[in-house]
C-alpha cells in the first residue's frame, strides 16, 4: 500500500507542475494577444513555479547540504533527474492534448492522440522498465 502511495505522490507532483507550465505558457500567450500585463505577469510566475518544483525535485547538490528538499528521495523512491524529465514529458504532454481537447477552438487530430499515446507508452517504460528483467 505504501509503495501505492508514493507513486500517486510521484504522479500527482509531475502533473501540478505540468498544469503550472501549460496554465503559465496560455497566460502568457493570451496576455501578449490582448497585450495584458495583468496576464503576462502571474503566468510568468507560474510558469516559475513550475521550473522551480521540476529542480528542487531534484535536490539541487549545494543546496543539500543544509536541508534535503528532494521529494522523491525522501519518500524512498529511485528517481533519477533524466527519469523524472522522461516522465515529466508524458504528463506535460497529456496535460497539453487533454487541455487543447477540452478549452481549445479546434478538434485535436487522431495523429495527436495517437502520437500522445506512443509517448505515454514510451514513458510508462522509462519509469517501470526497470522493474522487467
């Protein structure tokens, strides 16, 4: 059960970053199309917040040797900086055809999903192909 529990915690940290960079990135694009500051500002730090979870996941070297920020080791799971990077492609790529699916102007092409579903599988494998011998 707890080996349940920490990857929901891996899964659910990888997707709010993901839904920080996609939420940042359309703030941004659709203050520029307005020409917005009161956009283009929060989805600057958003899109912050982002890049800061992604590598303090990752346990920045100087920084530990005050205080153990890196998530993932606390919770005993093996996850390296070029796993988590792998990973974090599926789920921002899946956040991104999810979100353009639901909120978009334009019906998502099958191409898409398929192609979406090619680097979900692509990702299930870099996280879990370790686990096969």
């Amino acid at each position: 059960m707890i080996a349940i529990y920490k990857e929901v915690v891996f899964w659910f940290v990888l997707l709010a970053a993901a839904v920080c960079e996609v939420i940042g990135v359309a703030m941004i694009g659709h203050g520029e199309r307005i020409r917005g500051l009161t956009l283009i500002i929060p989805g600057f730090i958003i899109l912050g917040s982002y890049g800061l979870v992604i590598n303090v996941l990752s346990g920045p070297t100087w920084l530990q040797r005050h205080i153990n920020l890196n998530l993932f080791e606390l919770l005993g799971l093996r996850v390296t900086f070029s796993m988590m990077l792998g990973v974090y492609v599926v789920v921002f790529a899946t956040v991104s055809v999810v979100g353009d699916h639901l909120f978009g102007s334009r019906q998502v092409p099958l191409s898409t999903w398929l192609g979406l579903s090619m680097i979900v599988v692509g990702g299930l494998i870099i996280r879990y192909g370790g686990v096969i011998k």
